[in-house]
C-alpha cells in the first residue's frame, strides 16, 4: 500500500489535501485489498485515484467599479461508474487544484454509500463571495457558468452548493445555463424551492448529521438529549446541525467563522440560533456580533498562527466540526478527549487530520467520519434530482423521512462492513470500505474505461 501511495504523490507533487485522502483511504481499505487481490491485478487503485476529466479554466468580470478581475474555475469529474457527477461547487480564496481533487474523491464515496445511483465530482473558483455586491456575484457567476455549461448536464455531471455558493449563488448560475441551453432541467441541485428545489435540502447536511450522530448513540443506548455539543463554522451547515440537536434536546455552546468563535455556555436556544441565520445569511455579518447582543457569551479571535483551537477545549460529551477541513490537529484532538467528548461527529468535510483520527479510534471515541456523517446534503440532492425529473416537489416531512432512512443505511452498511473485516465499531474504516466496494465493484463489470 505504501508503494501505491508514494506513486501518487510523486505524480501530484505539492497536492497535500489529496495526498491526505488518498492515504486515509488507502490505509483503511488494506483488508479489503489482501481479500480480492483482483484488485490490485486490474489496477483499482491507480484507476479510482485518477480524476476521469479535470477542467480548469479562467473567469474573467468586473466589479461595480468597472476594474476587470481574473478567477480561475474548476471542475474534476472524478468517477461516473454509479451514474452521472455529482458535487458541490466552493467559492473561497483557498480553492486549488489540490482541494477539490480531494473533495471529489471523497465525494466518489460518499455517494456511494448512499445508495443513489450517482457518480462523484467537485468544483468551484478562488473567488470570494465575501463582501461583494448581489450585482458583482451575479456578474463573476455568469462568466462562471459561460464555461462550466459545456461540461456539465442533467445526465452528465450535475453541481451543487458548497462553501461560498448557496441559494444567491445557485440562482444566478441555474439563470445563466438556462438562457445558454435554453432548457429548464435539473442541472444543478439547491435550487429555491419555488422553481425546482427540494424541501428540507438546505437543512439536510446538518440534520443528516445529527441523524448519523443519534444512530451512533443509539448503539451505545444513548440519545443526543441533555449533550453539551461544540459544534464550529456558522454557516449551513452549523446553523441546521444545532438546530436538530436543539430539537432533540441537546446543548450547543459554540459557533465560529473565520474572525474567532462565541462560547455561550447558557447555551444557544432557538430565538438565539435564529439571530445567528439572520446574522450571517442576511446581514453576511461576523460571529462577534453574537457576543455583542447576547452578553453572556464570550468572543475569542482566531489566531490561525497557534498550534490549536481553542474552541475544542471546552468540557462537553459531543463535538460536530462544521466549518472546513484540517480544523482538528492532533492537540485539538487530544483536547477534546480529556475533556470528556466521547462523539465526534463530522459535518465539514475532513475536518480532521490523520493524525487526529488515529487519537480519536485509539480512545475508543464514536467517530463519524464526514464521508458518512455528511452525507445527507448530497442524498437530497439526489432526492431533488429524482423530483425534478418527475417535475414533483414532495412535502418536506416526506423528503425528511427519507433523509432519516438514508443516514440510517449509511450507519448500518459502515457499521455491518467494519464488522466484516474485524474492526467492530470502527466507522471510519467501515464506510471507506462500504463506499470502495461499491464503485469499485460497478468499475469492473464496466470494463477498462
């Protein structure tokens, strides 16, 4: 495995994000690798490592004072063996070649073991959303779209949101690949719900985790009621994952953004969460302002220079890191283990580094990896995908119940795949395996392509 692993590197050198998840990969999936040693003799793992088609492309617009801005737009189509591309699309200044090729091979397997017939892929730009009008995202998502819509298609590789890229941003690219088209399809998914959306997808991810958290919890003969949770990030995703484990009766103490994080040890009750929605969905405001009404919390700033986070050193039973990747160090990690955290559940996506995961299956933490955990996002984009091509929008107690079954499936077929390969309770190993199997399974009877 070593030998596989060094090849990929030294084919991508300086891409540590995907050399990150190709090792996490890897190394969980050994057993599977020594059981069918046919794949190694079709060369699965060079194959599955191997985007099928990587875009990159320039974006050119301009702001509202007339100065012309270049961005540069991606899209890695990673694997189509269970159905068409599916994956979000990141607005950040972070975004590189790097990250969305880990995103979208995480993406492959996350699908996966949804049980949606859907392939994996990711894209987005290193343009920031952040501070800029309705006027100039529109213009940047218009230039965007001018050259993504050759490559993608309701039957071939079908966007979403993801960090940066949410109902405005969908708007103004659905408007755009329109008017290109001249078709109305389902071509990308968190659409608004009065022209295509799904209920319930905007709360999915969140609430698919919580859901993931509560299956965990329950195998222990436990509930989430009466947990003190840390959960970071204060976007989407955090936002509807404290909202269900408000809703189920837990204790969220903490939000955070890119400036610093609040710990509100009263907790975050609904009236509270819903100033945080209005925060930073409407205004587009920073976290501290929570501090600044609720007097009771208390602001700390960020020092993205410091060898840990301060908000994963707070007593707590649950964790839910919810705002971007390697936001968990190995410090962090042990942190949050001597302060009495016994869940770990992921709602960003690798939130944790390599070294932070082995801490927490050495301590016996439940750990839900975020290919599992976070899934829910994608399974109703899925659903909303089925829905557009019925031209149907089912009630959102429908779409949520089918949420709930599919997170349900997902613990089952991670916890049933750990078991068969002697590593009881290990969900981490459980669900790359499951989600490997799959497509790997799918790429064979395909043949060499």
């Amino acid at each position: 495995m070593e030998n596989e692993i060094n090849i990929i590197k030294g084919r991508d050198p300086g891409e540590r994000e995907f050399h990150q998840a190709v090792t996490e990969v890897l190394e969980s999936i050994a057993p599977v690798l020594e059981k069918n040693p046919e794949y190694r003799r079709l060369k699965i793992v060079q194959r599955i490592t191997e985007p099928e088609r990587v875009i990159i492309f320039r974006v050119p617009w301009m702001d509202d004072r007339g100065e012309v801005h270049v961005n540069r737009g991606f899209r890695i189509e990673m694997n189509s063996a269970l159905g068409p591309y599916k994956g979000g699309l990141r607005f950040h200044p972070s975004v590189n070649l790097s990250i969305l090729k880990f995103l979208a091979f995480e993406q492959v397997f996350k699908n996966a073991l949804t049980t949606l017939q859907i392939g994996g892929g990711k894209g987005g730009s290193d343009f920031d959303p952040k501070g800029k009008s309705d006027s100039e995202v529109m213009r940047f998502c218009q230039s965007f779209m001018a050259e993504l819509f050759r490559h993608i298609g309701s039957n071939t590789d079908i966007p979403a949101g993801d960090i940066g890229v949410g109902a405005r941003e969908i708007g103004f690219l659905f408007g755009m690949y329109k008017k290109l088209k001249n078709e109305f399809t389902g071509v990308l998914t968190g659409k608004s719900i009065g022209w295509g959306g799904s209920l319930i997808r905007p709360e999915a991810t969140g609430y698919g985790c919580v859901y993931f958290a509560a299956e965990m919890l329950a195998e222990k003969n436990s509930t989430i009621s009466d947990k003190v949770c840390l959960v970071s990030g204060s976007g989407n995703v955090a936002q509807f994952t404290s909202e269900k484990i408000i809703a189920l009766g837990g204790k969220v103490i903490t939000l955070s953004d890119s400036s610093g994080y609040i710990l509100d040890e009263s907790g975050i009750d609904e009236n509270k969460l819903n100033f945080v929605k209005r925060l930073k969905n409407v205004k587009r405001g920073r976290i501290k302002e929570y501090a600044d009404k609720y007097k009771e919390a208390v602001y700390t700033v960020c020092d993205h220079g410091a060898d840990s986070n301060p908000l994963w050193n707070h007593k707590a039973d649950c964790a839910f890191p919810s705002a971007t990747e390697n936001e968990i160090n190995e410090t962090d990690a042990q942190n949050l283990i001597n302060n009495g955290v016994s869940l770990v559940c992921e709602g960003a996506n690798m939130p944790t580094i390599y070294g932070g995961v082995k801490l927490f299956l050495d301590n016996n933490i439940l750990y839900g990896p975020a290919k599992a955990a976070n899934a829910g996002g994608v399974a109703v984009s899925g659903l909303e995908m089925a829905q557009n091509s019925m031209r149907l929008c089912w009630p959102a107690k429908e779409v949520d119940e089918r949420l709930k079954i599919i997170m349900k499936n997902i613990h089952r077929s991670s916890l049933d795949a750990a078991e068969q390969y002697s590593l009881p309770g290990n969900y981490f190993s459980g669900a790359n395996m499951a989600g490997f199997i799959k497509v790997v399974e799918a790429m064979i009877d395909q043949g060499l392509v």
